[in-house]
C-alpha cells in the first residue's frame, strides 16, 4: 500500500512542477529556441530557394496523353436520365458494329449543343477486325453525371451515334 501511495504523490508533485519548468533550459521544448518568421524574395529575376528545382530522372513519370480515339457506336438503343440529389446521371447503350468494344464513353458535342440542348455522342474504341456476333454481345454502355448547375436551363438532351439519335425532354 505504501509503494502505489509513493509512486502517486511523487508523480503528482513532478507533474505540478512542470508549470514552473516551463521557461526554463530544462524543458526540451526550449533546447532550439523559438520560431523567427523570414520572407523569401520572389522577385522577377530570382528564384525561391524553397521550390526544388525540377530534375530528369529515370523513375520520374512521363506526361499521360489523354486524347479519346473513339468512334461512334453504330446505334443507340436506349437512353435513361435518372434524376438524383444534386443532378442527374445520363446512360446510353449502344450496339457497336463488332464484338470488341471498349473505353465507351458519352463525348460532348459542343458543335451541336446550345444553350437549351445537350448532344452527347456514344463512343468507344472499336475493334474493326473482331467478330460481328449477336447484338446483346456488342451492346455497350456509357454513363455521365451532371449537376444542377450544368442541367439549368436545358429542356433537352441528346446521344447520337452512327445511325440515329436518341432524345429526353424534361
């Protein structure tokens, strides 16, 4: 009973002291001295010692090229807008002319969209050597999600593909 007594009042009082050790050379917080604020000069002509100078590497990744080589699907078969919180997801299927198809995605067509009007078009990176075979295995699908923002003002929305147009108003 004696020791847990002990060990709890020598705890408390090295505790309580602490306030006064706050400022002085004992507390390690206090080894390095306190924080100085210094600006950098970012004149025209100078350069940040801050920001590391880019360097070529062997392990440094290369730029992605992000440009789409789809082409339109032959057909689009269905169009659903699904209202949601927020928005509303825009989903088009498709049949494509050959079994293969991939990347599908609903591009924008700014050419022929206004400011009533949203044209997509139902593309994917085709497969022009694969086998025709049934259409629901050539059926592709594309989603997009569009704000409120996005959607006000427009009273209707377009996917075009090779052979014909599908529309929803709302």
């Amino acid at each position: 009973m004696f020791r847990p007594v002990s060990v709890l009042l020598l705890s408390s009082l090295v505790l309580t002291s602490c306030g006064s050790v706050r400022d002085s050379r004992i507390n390690p917080l206090n080894w390095f001295g306190s924080g100085r604020v210094e600006t950098a000069a970012t004149g025209a002509g100078e350069v940040n010692p801050l920001i590391p100078k880019r360097r070529e590497s062997a392990f440094a990744r290369k730029p992605v090229d992000t440009t789409y080589y789809g082409t339109e699907v032959a057909e689009v078969t269905q169009l659903v807008v699904d209202r949601r919180p927020g928005g509303a997801i825009i989903r088009a299927s498709g049949v494509s002319r050959q079994q293969g198809s991939f990347d599908v995605q609903l591009v924008p067509v700014p050419e022929e969209s206004d400011a009533k009007t949203l044209t997509y078009a139902l593309s994917a990176i085709q497969n022009e050597t694969g086998q025709v075979g049934t259409a629901p295995s050539r059926t592709v699908t594309a989603a997009v999600t569009l704000t409120d923002e996005e959607l006000f003002g427009i009273r209707t929305i377009r996917v075009k593909s090779q052979n014909n147009v599908r529309s929803a108003r709302r």
